[in-house]
C-alpha cells in the first residue's frame, strides 16, 4: 500500500476532566518536516508527540494543532501577596502620620487591593495529561493515515494508467524504428542515381551512409532501458511502503531516455509518439512528487 503526502486527520477527546482537539494536515514536501501549534502548558510533552508521529509517516510538510481545555477547577488557587499588602499598609500608615488622620483600613478593605490576592493556575501535570492527549493524537494519525492511503490508492491507479500509456508509444516506436533505415537507403539511393543519372551506384558508400544514418536514429537501448523502468515502476507501485524517492529517480532516468529518443526522431509519426511518451513521462514525475 503506497501513501500520499497529502492528507487530513482530525480527533476530539472529552472526559470529565479535559478536551482536547488534534487536527493534522500535510502536503508535499521532500523531507519529513513536523509543526507543531499547541498551548504553552503542553511544550514538555512536544518531544514525545514528535516521537509518536514519526512512527507513522516519512515525509512531507505536516502541520499539528492541538488545543487543550482543563475542565476541572482544582487547578485554580488563590494566592496571598504578603509583601504586596506589606507596602500598601506601610504606606496607608504614613499616609496617617503625614496628615494626621486615623488609618481607618481593614484587612477586607486591604485584600480588595491589585495584587494583594491574585487567581492562579497551577501548572498541569504533564505526565497526567499525555494519556488522554496521546489516545487523541494516536485517532487524529488513523484519520489521517487513512486518508492517505486512499489517495495513494488513486495515486497508483492513474501511475499505472500512465505507465500504459507509455508502453504504448514504446512499442509503436519499436515496430516503426526498424523501417526507417530501409525507408532511408531506399530514398538515398534513389536521390544518388538521379543525381548522378547512372544505374552503377556505389553500393559500399550507400552502406556507409546507412549505418551512418542508423547509428544517428537508432534508440533500441533508449527503448530497452524504458521498458526496463516501466516493470520497475510497476513493482514498486505493487510493492507500497515509502517509496516517493526512488519513483523520483526513475521518472528522472525516463525523462532522459524520452528526450534522447525524441532528439533522435527523424519521422513524424515517430516524432509524435515520442512527443506523447514524453508528456506521459512528465505528468508521472508531477504524480511521483505526491507519494510519501
């Protein structure tokens, strides 16, 4: 089973304590490359989610947004600021003495002061929290795992499609190559003798020019290697796994054999044939850039 680099995956967790949402999303890219978009209160656990992901994906460009409500209220407290009160009341009572009145405040009215009491939370047990966050992030991967694998279902259906297609103007090439060099001397030897207006041609030099010719447009090794690399192609596709990279390499090794026969195309139907085999070609690399 190949996979595209393509994919979405999204989970939601909700128990008595917490929710936690896990979307990822991924596109092209030609290494594995991870963000991650989370609360400041979850950074000690970036590694271990790290981790986890890169067991289930090679490459690509994938983005990780998780977002984190504790739904508990035991992680509130109230905090005393006993220095904070010191200043006020030392102030208050120099406030009294300067101006000669009575200092009037009571601890009610002090606490009432910024700062004095504050609401804060307590930091979250990082550890406690990785058990529910890591069953949401391992649902978000299945998601996201399997919609990657029906695209590269796709992906190896319209590749073998093309692969067709190749072979196709493969073959029509190698049926017509051969009766080029024929067509060839034929037509030399017919402009020789007009030019010359003799029957007694020199059949040697004609041979020469011949083998010339075939050596110039010959393309049986370009047509051998292609064939070669269609089967190669074709197994990898059965085969599945992370194989993006070296599908890569062979489309770039077909490319150049497509160009090298298209270079040599001395006929016009061969021309079109080759023209054709070479878009073939290019359209598999721009599908090939989507395979993990």
């Amino acid at each position: 089973m190949i996979r595209s680099m393509t994919g979405y995956g999204r989970s939601e967790l909700l128990s008595d304590s917490c929710r936690i949402l896990v979307e990822i999303k991924s596109v092209n890219n030609r290494y594995l490359d991870i963000g991650i978009k989370m609360p400041r209160q979850l950074n000690q656990l970036e590694a271990q989610i790290r981790k986890e992901l890169k067991k289930h994906m090679q490459r690509g460009k994938v983005d990780v947004f998780i977002s984190y409500e504790d739904l508990t209220e035991a992680n509130m407290s109230v905090k005393y600021n006993a220095r904070i009160a010191q200043e006020y009341w030392k102030h208050f009572q120099e406030m009294a003495e300067e101006f000669g009145i009575e200092n009037d405040i009571r601890v009610s009215s002090l606490a009432r002061f910024p700062d004095v009491l504050t609401m804060e939370e307590e930091p979250a047990d990082p550890e406690g929290i990785w058990d529910n966050l890591q069953k949401a992030l391992l649902e978000a991967v299945d998601m996201f795992d399997q919609a990657r694998r029906r695209e590269g279902e796709f992906l190896r259906e319209d590749l073998n499609g093309k692969l067709d297609e190749m072979l196709g103007h493969v073959e029509f090439i190698s049926e017509r190559a051969p009766g080029l060099i024929e067509t060839y001397r034929t037509s030399l030897q017919d402009k020789v003798a007009e030019l010359l207006e003799a029957s007694n041609i020199d059949d040697s030099r004609i041979a020469q020019e011949v083998t010339i010719y075939a050596d110039k447009v010959c393309v049986d090794e370009e047509l051998v290697r292609l064939r070669s690399h269609i089967e190669a192609t074709r197994e990898e596709l059965s085969r599945g796994g992370s194989i993006g990279r070296k599908l890569d390499f062979i489309a770039q090794e077909m490319n150049r054999e497509s160009n090298t026969i298209l270079s040599k195309s001395d006929d016009r139907e061969v021309s079109d044939h080759a023209i054709e085999l070479k878009t073939s070609v290019e359209k598999i690399r721009e599908q090939v850039q989507n395979i993990e």
